[in-house]
C-alpha cells in the first residue's frame, strides 16, 4: 500500500513538473482576433523556412486598469496562419535586460547568419525615457540573451522630440546589399544604420518627416519598392508612405487601415507567406474595458495594387484562410 501511494505521489508530482513546463500549446484560431486566452499587443512577424513567427506584446493589466501592464514578450508560429503553436514558457522577459525597469513593448525579430535578434522597446531603469534593446538567440524561440548588456538606443541620444518615450517601437530590416537599418520612434520617425553585428548603430540617427506620424513604423520591400506604414494620428489609423530608396525621399501614399475598434493603438506588422501578403495588427475586441490596454493580435489580408500601392485593409471577423 505504502509502496503504491509513494508511486502515485511521484506519478502525480512527475506530471504537474510536465505541466509546469508544457512547450508548444496548439492553438487553431477562429477568425480575429487569432488568440483568445491571453491578451496580445503590438504583433511582429517573421518568415523562416516556411514557418511564420509570430511575436507579440502581452498586455497584462487588471481589468479596468487604464494603462499599460507589460513585462514579456510571446511567440507563437505557425505553418499555415491559421492553426499556431504557442512556445512556452514565454522566450523573453523585461529581465532579460538587466538595465531594464519594466515595460516589455514593441519589438520585432530578424534572422541574420542563422542567429537570431530580438530589438524591443522598454523602459531605461537608469536613463530617463524609453530605450531599445537587442537580444539574440541561435533558434527564434529562444533562449535569448541580451546582446550587448546595454541599451542600444537611449532617451539621452536623440533630440528631435522633448518627450522621453520617443525612442520605441523598434522596426528593423536587412537590405538586398548586406546593409541592415534600424527604424524606430514616437512623434518622429528615426532611422540608422546597423553594422553586421545588428547589435551596434553605424552611423548617425537621422529623421523622417511622415504626415500626423504617431509611432509603430514597419519597414519592408518589395518590387523594388521600400514601404514605411506606421501609426497616423491619435487615435491611431495605419498609413505608408514609398521610396525606391531607403534614405528617401519617402512620398506619403495614404491611410491603409482604419481606427481598430476599441483600441486607440493599431501597430501593423506585414509579410508575405506563402504568395498572400498579411496585414497584422491588434485590436481591443475581446476587452470587456479598457481595450487600449487589453489588445488582441488580428490577421487579414494585405492587396496591392499593380503600381505597388497598398489597397485599404478590410479588417474581418473571419480573418484568413489556412495557407497552403
Ligand atoms: O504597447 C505599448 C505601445 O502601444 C506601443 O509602443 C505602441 O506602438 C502602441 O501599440
């Protein structure tokens, strides 16, 4: 008897150990938002031999909090935009920069010579203001590591605008020669040069004049076109503006997604995976209050016109279809 409650006890305590440590929850989402038990903020995402990664924000306040509660980051990835495995435990965490105070925001991955960074906003616990970090991993689900063990970006390094939360909602591309940039900003967007090692700035921060320019800019090409969507006005709509050059002249082209209901923030990602092209955003749909700050990631298609311009998204309840 005493043999077999020892041996359940073990059992017992061997499966709440495998409970706790549970990877890779599966989840088939059902129209928009594409996550529902967990609130999820300011969506990035990457494609990496033909999976996309899904990295998000995690919005965490206690309901009717009228503010944001954020201290990590989540990664979901998926074969198809539809059915999503959830990499658990979370793969980052505000603590990850020992210099960090808090406020785990916007970020977004990219893969260079198989390793992996992860550029996030958060709050400096020494430096006024809010600051950019760089992680890096070998696998985009972790673990990652603080690249540098400082900020890569500071309050006290740039001065366009007075307020200190200019320096977030980091956006980052790698060029068809080598050269990776890095976009970011709140009130004025500011860009540089990153060098190979994607955890040093190669030069110096310029700006970019974009029309009722809020925040959250994401960068892309195509067709040899360059795309700089970001957040217009306040509460936020989605426009973009072209250039056949990084540097500019960026000609402003328009709105392409409207307020986000229930949200005042909006923040695109978009990608291409498997011949569609994704617009990705939040909104504050599964909220019962305060849904600026109990937002949720969405997907719905992304059409451009044959000139390369953008047509206007039509956010969707149904969201896409499986990929195949
Ligand atoms: O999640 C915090 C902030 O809200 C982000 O930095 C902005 O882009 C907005 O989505």
């Amino acid at each position: 008897m005493i043999k077999y409650l020892l041996t359940s006890l073990f059992v017992g305590l061997f499966a709440l150990e495998s409970f706790a440590i549970e990877r890779d929850t599966t989840i088939h989402s059902n129209g928009n938002p594409i996550i529902t038990h967990v609130f999820t903020a300011d969506p990035a995402a990457m494609v990496y031999k033909g999976k996309v990664y899904l990295y998000t924000g995690h919005d965490e306040a206690p309901t009717g909090h009228n503010g944001y509660v954020m201290h990590n980051w989540l990664c979901f990835s998926s074969d198809d935009m539809v059915n999503w495995t959830e990499h658990t435990p979370p793969p980052m965490d505000v603590k990850t920069f020992k210099w960090a105070k808090d406020d785990a925001w916007a970020s977004q991955v990219i893969e260079r010579d198989g390793k992996f960074y992860w550029y996030v906003a958060v709050e400096h616990g020494t430096i006024p203001g809010k600051s950019i970090g760089v992680a890096v991993s070998d696998s985009p689900t972790g673990p990652f590591v603080d690249a540098r063990g400082t900020a890569l970006v500071t309050n006290d390094m740039t001065k366009a605008m007075k307020h200190p939360w200019d320096d977030l909602d980091p956006t980052v591309m790698i060029d068809d020669d080598g050269q990776a940039y890095l976009f970011w900003g709140n009130g004025i967007c500011y860009y540089a040069k990153l060098k190979k090692n994607m955890t040093e700035l190669d030069g110096p921060i310029k700006t970019i004049s974009l029309p009722h320019y809020t925040e959250a800019p994401w960068i892309h090409k195509r067709n040899g076109w360059y795309y700089l969507s970001y957040a217009y006005e306040f509460p936020e709509k989605t426009a973009y503006a072209m250039s056949r050059n990084i540097n500019g002249p960026w000609i402003y082209k328009g709105i392409i997604n409207e307020l986000a209901g229930n949200s005042n923030t909006n923040h695109q990602a978009i990608i291409d995976f498997k011949g569609k092209s994704y617009f990705i955003y939040h909104n504050g749909a599964l909220a019962a209050d305060a849904g600026s700050f109990h937002r949720s990631v969405c997907i719905d298609y992304l059409y451009y016109n044959k000139d390369g311009t953008i047509k206007r998204v039509v956010m969707t309840t149904e969201g896409v279809d499986e990929a195949k």
